[in-house]
C-alpha cells in the first residue's frame, strides 16, 4: 500500500510542478503571445515589488508565496531524510530557475523579491508539516495525501474551466 502511495504522491507532485511552471512562468496564458513581453531585474528586495497605484499590493507578495507552501509540503512528505539547508536550496534553485527562464525569453520582469516570497513560501510548507505532524502523529502523511488529492482534482477542474472559456 505504501508504494502505491508514493507513486500517487509523485504523480501529485509532478502536476503541482507543471501548475507551478504555468503560473509563475507563463503567467496563467494559453498562448505564448498574450504573455508580457519584458526583459527587466530587480535586485533590491521590495522595491517596486507588487506597487499599484504608488501602494504596495501584500496580495501578491502573500500569493508569490502561498504557491509554494505546498512545495514544502511535498518535499518533506517525498525526502524525509532531507534537511532543512537541503530544502531551502531547493526552493530558493527552482525560484531563482524560475526567475532566469523569465529573463532569458523576455516572458516577464525578474525579481530578487519573487526569489525571497517563493523561498519563504517552501519553508512555511515545511513548518506547516511539521505542526501538523506532531498534531497528527503518523497519520500526517495519509491526510495530506488526501488533501493533495483533492486540491490536485480542483485544479484541474479549476484549469479545465479557464481553458474551456478562453
């Protein structure tokens, strides 16, 4: 049974991955030309980061790293034997990926602030593992497999219906 479930939980995770790509990459578009094309760095943290209107906007800065909450999650779930220097290189290598891809084709603005927010957001997947495995005991890994079920069959919905109305 366990192997059935690391297998599931791969799968899970391998689709979180191509969401993640989508949105953070491709910004949510079904065709490459509806996607921003701009070529800038940010360097300084914070700065510009998220401003409308002369205000920063907290929704994107808390949404940049919710995303990869689950991230954290899943790595603690997939390498237990990790540590915690291990996982935060992960999260900070895939972010800083993220952010070069973007620069390198010129498919959105580049950000040391979305490298902080996105690394941030895996380590809070991995207290939040943590809490809920000393709250769970052994039963953790099971309710999260579940919850990953779910969340991973709403997404899907979720893209089904963007995609079937664009």
């Amino acid at each position: 049974m366990k192997k059935y479930l690391d297998i599931g939980l791969k799968i899970l995770f391998v689709i979180y991955l191509g969401a993640l790509v989508w949105i953070i990459v491709f910004k949510l578009q079904f065709s490459l030309s509806n996607i921003d094309k701009a070529r800038s760095i940010n360097f300084i943290p914070f700065k510009g980061s998220g401003i409308v209107n002369r205000k920063i906007n907290i929704s994107e800065i808390i949404n940049n790293a919710i995303i990869f909450i689950p991230f954290g999650i899943y790595l603690q779930m997939l390498k237990r034997d990790w540590n915690f220097l291990k996982c935060f290189l992960t999260f900070f290598g895939v972010s800083f990926i993220f952010e070069v891809i973007q620069y390198v084709f010129a498919i959105g603005r580049s950000d040391i602030t979305d490298i902080i927010e996105n690394t941030l957001g895996g380590c809070i997947g991995i207290l939040i593992y943590y809490i809920c495995k000393w709250i769970f005991k052994e039963k953790i890994d099971k309710v999260f497999y579940i919850l990953a079920t779910i969340g991973t069959i709403f997404m899907i919905m979720l893209l089904t219906i963007t995609f079937l109305s664009n």
